[in-house]
C-alpha cells in the first residue's frame, strides 16, 4: 500500500487520483471514476467530488493509496 501525503484536511477524489499519480489527467480520473473502477474505503465510488480525508484508504487497478 502507498501512503500519499496531502497537505489539506480534505482533496476532492479526482484530484486525488491526479496527485497520487494513479492518473496522469484529470480525465483520466473522471473517466475511472465514472466506470466505477475506483473504491474507497472498500466501497465502488462513482462521485468525482467525494471529498477524502486523512486515513482513507483508495483503490484504482489492484493499487490501494492510504491518505496520511
């Protein structure tokens, strides 16, 4: 599992993705999203906005990403 370090108390999933570098574009991560290929916390999350916190734990192909 890779922890990914965010420097605010929440990130939107979309630019989560961008900045974990699990997409290299945010439409790229839109389109992950929406093809209900991301979970969060265990769960298929289609919401682009779905706001992260510190201790979530995402998965996108098989790679899971803790926020810390």
């Amino acid at each position: 599992m890779e922890k990914i370090g965010i420097n605010t108390e929440q990130i939107k999933l979309d630019a989560f993705l961008k900045w974990s570098g699990a997409a290299s574009l945010g439409s790229e991560a839109k389109i992950y999203i929406q093809e209900g290929e991301v979970k969060v916390n265990g769960e298929i999350e289609t919401r682009r906005g779905r706001k992260l916190v510190k201790g979530d734990i995402i998965e996108l192909h098989g790679t899971k990403y803790e926020i810390v």
